[in-house]
C-alpha cells in the first residue's frame, strides 16, 4: 500500500474506535474488556505470524522491552481510556490523545537527546493552545465537576503510557527488530498484563452481551488493533515518525464529528478554532526540516 492508503486507513480506523470503546465499557468491566480484546489480538496475529513462518524468537533484552511495549502500549493506556470513558465524551479523549506526537518528541528528547527546533516549539504551543480551546467550555465546570477532572486526568495518564509505548518501540527498531512478530509479541505481553490486572484487582468477567457488544470488539480486534497497528508501523517505516505521527491529529478530527453524530458532542465555535490550530500546530511541529541549498543530507534520523 501506498503511504497515502496507509496513512488515510489509520485516521479512518482510529477515528473510529473511539466510539467503539463506549460499547465495551458499557457491558464489562474496563480491566476484563482490555484484556480481552488484546487477547483476541494477540491470537489471530500469533496465528498470522504462525501461518506466515515470521520468526518470533529474539534475544532476551528485545523480549524484555516488547513486555514494557505491551504492559504500556496494549494494557496501562487502554485500561486509562477504557475508565476515562466513563466520564468524559470520546471525541475529547480522542482530542487528549493528538497531542501525542508533541509528548513524542519532548520524551525523545529526554530520553535520546534528539534536538528540537524552535519550529517545533511553535507548533507545540498551537497545538497545545488548541486542545485547551476545545477544552474550555467543558474546563468552566472543573470545578464543580469532579467527574470531568477524573476524566481529565485519566486521559493525560493514557497519553503518557502511550507516548512511553513509543519511546519502547524506537528503542527496539534502534535494535533493528520491525514487523508483524514485534507487534504480535508486544499485544501478547500486553494481554498478560492485563489478566495479571483482572486477577489482582478482582473485577467481574462477565459481559452483559449484544449485538453492539460483540460487533464492537470484533471492530476493536481487527480493525482497531491488528490492522490499524500494523498499517500505522508500516507508515511508519516509509515516512519516518515525525510524519506518521500526524496520524493522531487527523484521526481526533474524525472522533469528534462522530461523537457529535452519536454521542451529542456540541461542536462550537471554540471548537472549530481549536481544531484548526490543533492541526496548524501539528503540521508546523511534524513537517520535516529544511535543508539549506545546496547542503549535502545527513544521515540518520532528522531532528525533530
């Protein structure tokens, strides 16, 4: 596929998927759905990999960190999302989580001292500015609304295990570990974590079934995680990160007109406005740097 599909099938998928969740946790228990869902995941990719003869053997320490992707990427973010749900509309989860790619690249500067330019200071300050703006109507009840805030802050704790999951991959691609097999492992490590979580935390497994119920976690399993994950990490190997990252912006774009059609989002003018400099942000921050004329390329990763 051309990066273009690849890029248009993720905003489509994960745009999407968040309103998918509510069905989840409306019939079970945020650590059991979790957990089930990735266990589904993990099977029918294990099971691709299986058919396919990918090799999933590798060494101890890249074993070690797809257990940290997976109790990051594919348990601790999710089960935040999942009981964020519970209190805030999806669409502004969703909106929570563009910023994504700006948490990527102050952690990538921590952590592998990628440098950041002033250009990428700038659009993190729109983007920023954005979601505050799409934010504010509902920040006006903070506090009389302890709800919300819980919400608030389940969302910012998603986004930073989510942003650590990143962090975990580069490290293992920097290993020059890549495809289906890591991603198979990491949702399988995930869903070990999040039965130890079900079983430590004692919550019910049962499911108040439906047909909404199992439609959406079948949409979850294979669309949501199998397909989007794979597509996003094969984006991400012919466009680089920076690019693909945008994909978090574009998809918070699509949630928010489907949490208006199906959960009664009230799209304001503070919302258009945010949501326009949400992008401008991101696409200043993302957009790959200029070399001057006549500058020979340089190797390796571009600064951020």
């Amino acid at each position: 596929m051309s990066p273009a599909a690849l890029f248009f099938s993720c905003v489509a998928i994960w745009g999407t998927t968040w309103i998918a969740v509510t069905f989840q946790v409306a019939a079970t228990a945020p650590e059991f759905g979790v957990a089930l869902r990735f266990t589904l995941a993990a099977l029918a990719l294990l099971l691709f990999c299986y058919a396919r003869g990918i090799v999933l053997a590798l060494d101890t320490g890249t074993q070690l960190r797809l257990a940290l992707l997976g109790a990051l990427g594919f348990c601790l973010s999710y089960l935040f999302v999942y009981h964020a749900q519970h209190y805030i509309v999806s669409g502004l989860i969703a909106v929570g989580y563009s910023a994504i790619p700006l948490v990527n690249m102050v952690l990538a500067r921590l952590i592998f001292g990628t440098p950041m330019s002033r250009r990428v200071a700038l659009g993190g300050t729109l983007g920023l500015a954005g979601i505050a703006l799409i934010f504010w109507p509902e920040f006006a009840r903070l506090a009389a609304d302890r709800p919300l805030v819980l919400g608030a802050l389940l969302t910012a704790a998603g986004v930073l295990a989510s942003a650590l999951s990143n962090m975990v991959m580069a490290g293992v691609q920097k290993r020059g570990v890549s495809g289906w097999g890591p991603l198979a492992l990491g949702m399988a490590y995930g869903a070990v974590a999040s039965w130890i979580v079900v079983a430590a935390t004692g919550v019910p497994t049962t499911i108040r079934w439906s047909w909404a119920f199992g439609l959406s976690l079948g949409y979850l399993v294979l669309a949501g995680s199998v397909l989007a994950f794979g597509a996003y990490y094969a984006l991400l190997a012919k466009v680089g990160a920076a690019r693909a990252g945008y994909v978090g912006v574009m998809s918070t774009v699509v949630a928010l007109i489907v949490s208006a059609l199906f959960e009664g989002y009230d799209w304001r003018a503070a919302t258009v406005v945010g949501i326009a400099l949400a992008v401008a942000g991101n696409v200043l921050a993302l957009q790959p740097a200029r070399r001057p004329t006549g500058a020979p390329p340089t190797a390796g990763r571009p600064a951020a």
